[in-house]
C-alpha cells in the first residue's frame, strides 16, 4: 500500500463492508447523471467503511469510464493512493495538526485541468477542528466557496458537530452505515459478547478529541505490525496507552476492527488481543501496577512474545 494513504489495506476494500454498497450505487447513479455535489462529507466511524467509500468513490470519479467497481489501471492507481489527480490532505509527520501550509501545498493547482483523469480529487483524513485548525480552516473555505467543475472534496468526519459550520454549510452530508454484523458473521458469538463490553464505540471514543484521533493512527499504524509478531510494536502500543484509562478501551476497539478484516487466522489472533487489553486494564487497576508492564505480561502468549 502507498504510503499516501493513512489507512489498513482492507479499510480501503468495499467488498469487506457490504452495507456501503447501496451507499455506492447510489453515488454512481448521481455520477451518472452529473450530480455529484463538489464537497461531500462523509460521516461515519473509523474502519467502518467509510475509507472504503471515499476510495472507490474518488476513483468513480477519475476513472475515464466514471464506472463503478472498475479494474482499470487508472482506479487501480487511484486504490493504491498513487494516482497524480488524488490528493490527500492530512496531518503531516511530525506535527499534531492540519496547517494552512498544509492546504496551501495540497490547492498549489486546484485550479488547472487534471493530468490524466476526468477530474481531481481531494480528500481531507480527518474535517475535525481539531486537528484542522482554524487558519487552514478558513484556507479550505475559500476554495469550498469558489469550486470548479473538474474537483471535488471528500471530507471525512466522525461527529459533524466538530466540524467548522462554516465548512459543514458548504458540503452534501452522507452518513456511512455501519456495520455491526460484521464481527458477528466473519467471528462468532465471542467477538460479538467482547464487542458488548468495550466501553464505546470506536467513534465515540474518538470524540474524546485530537489527542485520540492521533492514538488511533499510531495504533492503525502499529497493530498489523504487532499481530505479525513484531515485540518492539508490542511493547510502543503498551507504552501508548499506559497513561490514558480510555486508550485500553480504544485498543480493544481497533483490534475488533482489524479482526473483521483480517484473515481467519490474524482474526482469531486480533480477537484474543482485544480481550487481552480489557484484562491487562483490570489487572493493572485492580493490583495497582503499571499498564504497560501488565498489558505486556498478559498479551505475551498471544504475541508469542517470550
């Protein structure tokens, strides 16, 4: 996968949400008949589907053909997040927010034609203010103001309420479905009972704020890494959430996420190890001892981290 997109692979395939697919057909029709808005925002939780949504839909939209589910290289290019008329606006490494420097660089040639496609395409990672801030806001409104015909805006949002009115005015709002029968059908009744007791949705504990939104990256980012068997992301994503009593709650939630779109096999893995930040919480509280010391201790057979 590119690095352009800050998303797991299998966030990105339409095929693992089939409730978005109604969702899909439906903006193709509009596409069809020259009625796709210039800014959407969609709204929905993280890894529920709505990374998948906005990728096939920037590629219906710089696909030659406009064709729903296509193969050709021109949407292969566009999944892989290498196409040159995709453009993705997100925060930068090494710093905790989007600037106006930022968006700036991303509009350098808002204005000109597309390279090869029917039309750019932009799609903002996160619409929340923050990690928007209001500088790179108030960029991002002129150009939504003033749209031109070969663009168009996919803004991504968890609560629309954290997104700038001002911006929200501007955009067509659809609501990406989630998808609760997915664990269920793809794991069985004991995903399903531990998805009961994880305190929140993954949505709702993102609202806790930007500070969680950055946890949920890195721990995007580190998760496959460690139910591949890699000791050192084990032992950053104890360390992660040793401070915050939510992130226990977050983990559990991104690794019931990455259960439903793993292979049976990191499945069944993914599964134990969201059972197992849930038990290294209560321990840790219970015997009053280090969270990351216990999360390590306690997910150690299910890592095979010895």
């Amino acid at each position: 996968m590119s690095t352009l997109w800050p998303f797991p692979d299998d966030a990105l395939k339409a095929s693992r949400f089939p409730a978005v697919l109604p969702l899909l057909v439906g903006l193709h029709r509009a596409l069809c008949a020259k009625a796709v808005p210039s800014t959407l925002l969609l709204v929905g939780e993280p890894l529920a589907g709505r990374e998948a949504v906005a990728v096939e839909l920037a590629a219906m939209l710089i696909c030659p053909q406009g064709t729903l589910h296509c193969t050709c290289h021109s949407c292969e290019r566009v999944r892989g997040g290498v196409h040159p008329d995709l453009h993705l606006l997100r925060v930068g490494v090494g710093h905790r927010e989007i600037r106006m420097e930022d968006v700036e660089e991303v509009l350098a040639n808002f204005r000109q034609v597309p390279f090869e496609g029917q039309r750019r395409v932009y799609v903002l990672a996160n619409a929340h203010t923050p990690p928007l801030n209001v500088f790179a806001a108030s960029a991002l409104l002129k150009t939504l103001e003033e749209p031109v015909k070969h663009a168009v805006w996919i803004l991504l949002a968890c609560n629309p309420l954290r997104v700038l009115p001002t911006i929200v005015s501007r955009a067509v709002q659809l609501r990406v479905p989630s998808t609760p029968g997915v664990l269920a059908q793809a794991l069985g009744p004991r995903a399903q009972a531990l998805a009961q007791v994880v305190p929140g949705s993954l949505g709702a504990l993102v609202e806790e704020g930007a500070e969680a939104e950055d946890f949920l990256q890195l721990a995007q980012e580190l998760l496959p890494e460690a139910l591949a068997g890699n000791y050192l992301a084990v032992l950053r994503l104890a360390a992660l959430a040793k401070e915050r009593p939510w992130r226990a709650s977050l983990l559990a939630a991104v690794s019931l996420a990455a259960a439903a779109q793993a292979n049976p096999e990191l499945a069944e893995r993914a599964v134990e190890v969201a059972e197992g930040w849930l038990v290294a919480q209560g321990r840790a509280e219970q015997l009053h001892l280090g969270f990351d010391a216990t999360a390590v201790a306690t997910l150690a057979p299910v890592f095979e981290v010895r």
